[in-house]
C-alpha cells in the first residue's frame, strides 16, 4: 500500500496536476477575445502587463487592496490557511526528504516548529472558513455541496499529517492517509475549483489588463482593482 | 402563446414601430404578454457557446463563493443585507444557472433573471473590484442583459431606448434636423450677450468635435448653450456634426449589442467625415463608456480606439482651467460646502478622478469641498445607473437604491452636489424628491459660467 501511494500514485497525481493544470492555463489564455471580453491585449502588451501584475501582487499581499483591508477576518482566515496549503506542502522537512528521494534535490526547509506552527494554522484557519460558510447568511447561500468537499479535501492532508506527526494511534495508517489525501488534493487541481491555484493569476491577470488597458491604467490610475 | 404583439424577439427599428411600443401605456400589456413569452431554448445555448468564453467561463467557475463581494455591494446594504443580494449569488443564480442547464430554462426564470438584470445590478462595477479572484459580476450582467435582450425579456422602456437608437440613432425621437435647429436658436438666445457666439456646424478639420445626450436637445437646450458658451470663451476652434452628434446608448442599458454598433459607428463616421483633432463628449457618464470605452470594440477596431481621440468634458474642462483658456474669478468660486459625485463609468471604469479634482480645485473655495466616503473609484453607484432610472416597473427598487447615496450625501454636510453625468443628476434629482434632504445639485457647465472672468473683447457693447 505504502508504495504503491508514493510510488505509481504519487507519479499519476504529480502528472496529472501538472498537465492538468498547464493544460487548463494555456487554454484560458487562447480562449481570451479582443473582441467578446472587449480589451486590446494586443495592442497594447506593456500597459497590460503593468496591470496584470499589479492585479496580482497587490492582492497576494495581506492588507494590500482594500479589498481585504475592508474585511480583516477573513483575510486573517484566508492568509492562514494559504500560508500553510502552499509552504508546508513544499517546504516541510519530511517532504524535502521525500522529493529528494525521488527527484534529487528539494527546496529549502522550515524548521519543525515552523511547520507545526503552519500546520496548525492551515487547519484552524480552514475550519474558521468552514464555519463562517455555515453561520454567515451572505456565504451560506452560495455555500453548496461541492464548496464544503473541496474545503474538506485541502484540510484532510493536514489533519492526517498531525495525525501521523504526533503518532495518535498507528502512524502507519495515518501517514498512508495523508499521503493519500495529499495525492487526493493534486488529482482534483485541474478539474475542481481548486483549479484556483493557478486560474487566480490568469483571472487576476485578466482583470488588471482590462483595467491597466482600457478602463484607466492608461489615464494614469494605479490601482490594483 | 409564442410571440406577442408588443413583446417579442423582434428589435425595433422604425419610428412607426418605436410610436406602437410608445402607445402601450406604461407597457402594461408589453408585461402582461411578456408572461406567455416563449424562450428560444436553441439560440439561447446556442449564443453561449458562441459567445461565452474562458474569461467568464472561468469567472464562473472558479468563484469561491467566499461572499467577499456582498459587501462591496450597494444594493446589498441598502436591501437589509439579504443574502439574494450577493452579487455573486445574484449571477450565479441567472448565468450560471443558464449555462449549467444549457439554456433549457422557463419563462419564469427568464423573468426572475430579467428583475436580477435590470433592478439587482447597476453595472457599476465596483465588486469587481473586491474579489480575491478578479471576478467582475457588472460585466457577467452586461452579457446577461445580452442574453435577455435577445430572447424578449428586457424592460419596456429599454427596448424602446434600443429601438430609438435603431430609428434615429439617438436615445430620443429627435432626428438630425431637430438638434441643429435647438443648437443654432439656443446659441441665438444667449448671442446679446456673448456676441460673435455661433455654433459652427460640420466644420472640417476642426479642434474639437462636440457630441451630446439627445435628452439635452430635448429637454435641457440650455446646456448646448452653455457649452457653446465655455468653449467660446475658452477660444476653441470647435465643431458639431450634424450627424453622428449622439454619445449615449440605451441600447447598451438594454443588452441590444447591434444597435450599439449602429450607433456608435454614426458617432464614428462623423468623426471620419469631419476629422477632427479630437472629439470631447458632453457631461455625461454612460455616453462616454459606450463612444469611447467599449464603442471601439462594438465598432470592431482592433486597438479599442475611436477613429479621433476622445475625451470627457471634465478632461477638457480640466485641461482648459488648468492651462489657463478659461479662468475663475476667485470671488465667485464656490463658498459653500460642496461635494462631488463620481460617476462609475468614466471615474472607476476610465481612471478620470484627477480630471475633476482639477476642476474643484480651480471652482471651489479652499476649504469648501468634502468628499464623499468612500469616493473616486470605490464610490457608490448613484443608485439609477445602467438604465435603472428609466425603468418604470422597477421604480420601487431604483427609490431604495438611492438610498446609499442619500446617505453619502447627508454624511458629507454638503448642500450642493455636483454631478458631471446625466444619470447621476438623475438620481440625485430624484432622491432630493423622494427623500427631500434639501440639497440642490448641478452639472458643471452652468456653475462655471457664473464664475468665468469675461475677458472684455468677449463682452457685449454698452
């Protein structure tokens, strides 16, 4: 079981998403029209970039667009959990050993008690986004099904990963669940709103080039809309 | 019962068609047979596919459902915050649902999405501009209106604006030699006083050509007046085209994407015709997103450019105060607490804002001019934006949506609201009406005339 998930499995998950995922981004960009979104992308590459990475930037930094200045809660909540689904995943000790193991080199590390601190983080801060989705009106209406499957997947790898680290019962079986969960979240990437994970820069991208385009950034705004 | 004699797919395109639409009083049997109205399930889908790309595709997509935008919404405030007011349940409970069902959807959805389309969303934008992920629901509603449009489900009075566009290539039954004849005897009325004042029509090669809103030929001549006025005070070599003088586009309110070509290619023709350095529209806000924003692409130019550059008349206003064409006499400037109204199309969807600060600078006392909370691009939509004003049977909820602004209004002490933009005067007109806060309101152009030092070869012999 142990290596068929961090063997042929992790192989199929780590392809898939990365496939998937390239696949879907190359497409979103063809699927762009001058013409049906109304922006000259084109015509105009610098204004554009200039507003496709301001777009970007200003919102994957905490407090960096009133957007999340105006709702602090959330973007505590949201900060915390992506801090931890994006660094622990990559940066984690163990999973620095494990990459090594199978494609030579890894990145660099956060300490042990760094990555607890994230782990911890990643699930309190997620469990926060599940009940607010629960208890507040305005996002319990958009809440369906899915949403709270997909909230429930990115959490499972780090409730399993606590699981297994602080050897709660049989680390065997918890630390195959987390490998499996993991591999779960990587197969789901391309095809599930978790598709986010890269579609957040093309749709930010977007944005900021119809703005940085044709709806101000040309008249001298700096905003990062 | 398919198609109705007042409500149906067809667009209209004559006068005669426009005056038997006009006849059905309120278009009270225009709804009542818009309850039988028949939805093309085929063109429907068929549209999407065509139409419905990765950008709005993905928007759909990929929305959270974090509820981010809720509160970046007016209508969701000033509605008691129900949660049906979240824009991005409000799109994904009307597009979305259309595309997840590929079009097979009834009459009665059709005329929830079109009460969603129309008094739900004003298109301002702003929400778009407080989602994490980018995603603009004003603009989704735009297509949406398209969609709606097509298939018959659009408010009377729309459908009448898309068709006087079709008719007359304006918003209002007024036809070419109308708004020359309004032009030439307005500009005869104020001649005593500003002698040499003329209105020169068709003039080739020109500095400046003149575009206005059909409603001021009809309703307000004195501001074609007044603009003759400034620019002849400011000694600009101008011109209007006798035909080809209509910013604005109902038809865009109305989802109508065909008449927004015709129309914004007669603007563009006058401008081939007459090749003026540049062309300045009048003080209007949806005129100039629809000439000079979005009418490029509609006209189908490549470089989203209008033939001429194009610019608002707070830019040019701006830029003639700031340079000096026109000056203030200090002692008339604004000495009363005055804020200023921004409007959504040219402020937050063209980056205008300096333009008008400018201009309170020059016309305004220090000291006197508040600002509204919050202002620029994050203000608020005036609450009659994108065809919302005009729209009868949704009337009751254009009243609660001026309520926000009331409420800007009120908070800022201010007695006097500038408004550059021929909704938002609208708007605020109305809610001094419905909610009597004792304010008045104005564009720039008769405040600036008032305070202008008259150079003396501009002024009449005693």
């Amino acid at each position: 079981m142990h290596d068929f998930l961090t063997g042929p499995l992790f192989w199929i998950a780590l392809f898939v998403c990365l496939v998937g995922s390239l696949t879907r981004f190359v497409l979103y960009f063809k699927g762009l029209s001058w013409q049906l979104d109304r922006v000259a992308y084109t015509t105009y590459p610098q204004a554009g970039a200039k507003g496709a990475f301001r777009s970007i930037y200003k919102w994957l930094i905490p407090f960096g667009t009133r957007g999340w200045q105006t709702q602090p809660f959330i973007t505590l909540g949201f900060f915390g959990f992506h801090l931890g689904v994006i660094l622990v995943p990559l940066f984690l000790t163990g999973h620095a050993l494990f990459m090594e193991s199978k494609v030579g080199f890894h990145f660099f590390t956060l300490s042990v008690g760094l990555g607890d601190f994230l782990s911890w983080t990643a699930v309190v801060a997620g469990t926060f986004l599940l009940i607010r989705r629960l208890v507040l009106p305005e996002v319990r209406i958009l809440t369906t099904w899915n949403d709270i499957f997909i909230l429930l997947i990115s959490i499972a790898p780090f409730v399993t990963g606590l699981l297994a680290r602080y050897q709660v019962g049989d680390y065997g079986f918890w630390l195959n669940m987390h490998i499996l969960s993991g591999e779960v979240v990587l197969l789901a990437i391309p095809f599930t709103k978790l598709s986010h994970v890269f579609l957040f820069f093309a749709s930010r991208a977007q944005l900021g080039m119809d703005y940085g385009i044709k709806r101000g950034g040309m008249k001298g705004t700096k905003m990062a809309w | 019962m398919p198609q109705g004699i007042y409500c149906n797919r067809q667009t209209i395109n004559t006068p005669d068609e426009v005056n038997k639409l006009l006849s059905d009083t309120s278009g009270n049997n225009y709804y009542q047979e818009m309850k039988d109205l028949d939805v093309d399930r085929d063109l429907l889908w068929k549209t999407i596919e065509k139409t419905c790309k990765s950008r709005m595709r993905t928007w759909l997509e990929i929305c959270a459902h974090c509820g981010m935008c809720a509160d970046s919404c007016f209508l969701y405030e000033v509605n008691g915050r129900v949660p049906e007011q979240v824009p991005a349940y409000k799109i994904q409970s009307t597009l979305g649902e259309i595309i997840k069902k590929k079009g097979n959807v009834d009459n009665a959805f059709m005329r929830r999405a079109m009460k969603v389309a129309w008094a739900e969303c004003t298109c301002c934008n702003r929400c778009g501009m407080y989602c994490p992920h980018g995603i603009d629901t004003g603009i989704m509603f735009g297509y949406l209106r398209g969609l709606l449009y097509q298939q018959g489900f659009v408010p009377w009075e729309l459908k009448i604006g898309a068709g006087m566009h079709r008719a007359y290539r304006a918003q209002m039954d007024v036809t070419d030699e109308d708004f020359v004849e309004t032009f030439e005897w307005m500009v005869e009325e104020y001649e005593d006083d500003f002698p040499g004042l003329t209105v020169p029509v068709d003039v080739e090669g020109a500095d400046i050509m003149y575009t206005v809103n059909a409603r001021e030929v009809k309703h307000y001549p004195e501001d074609l007046a007044e603009a003759a006025i400034l620019f002849h005070l400011a000694g600009e070599n101008w011109t209007v085209p006798s035909k080809g003088w209509e910013q604005t586009s109902l038809a865009m309110f109305a989802g109508d994407w065909a008449a927004c070509k015709m129309q914004v290619e007669s603007v563009y023709d006058a401008m081939e015709r007459l090749k003026p350095r540049r062309m300045v529209g009048t003080e209007c806000g949806h005129a100039h997103r629809a000439t000079v924003i979005e009418g490029p692409y509609w006209a189908g130019r490549k470089n989203g450019l209008s033939p001429a550059p194009a610019i608002h008349y707070v830019e040019w206003l701006a830029e003639a105060l700031n340079t000096g064409k026109l000056k203030v006499d200090p002692e008339k400037r604004i000495k009363e607490p005055v804020t200023l109204q921004d409007s959504c199309n040219y402020i937050r969807n063209h980056g205008l804002k300096k333009a008008t600060r400018d201009i309170m600078s020059h016309i305004v006392a220090p000291g006197y001019f508040i600002e509204m909370a919050p202002n620029k691009e994050h203000n608020y939509c005036c609450g009659g934006g994108g065809g919302f004003n005009g729209i009868g049977k949704f009337r009751k909820e254009r009243n609660i949506a001026l309520i926000k602004k009331r409420d800007q209004i009120i908070d800022t002490g201010a007695k006097l609201v500038i408004a550059p933009c021929h909704n938002c005067w609208d708007a605020i007109r109305d809610l001094e009406e419905e909610y009597e806060i004792g304010i008045r309101w104005s564009f720039l152009k008769p405040l600036l005339i008032e305070m202008l030092i008259i150079p003396d070869h501009f002024k009449p012999e005693e």
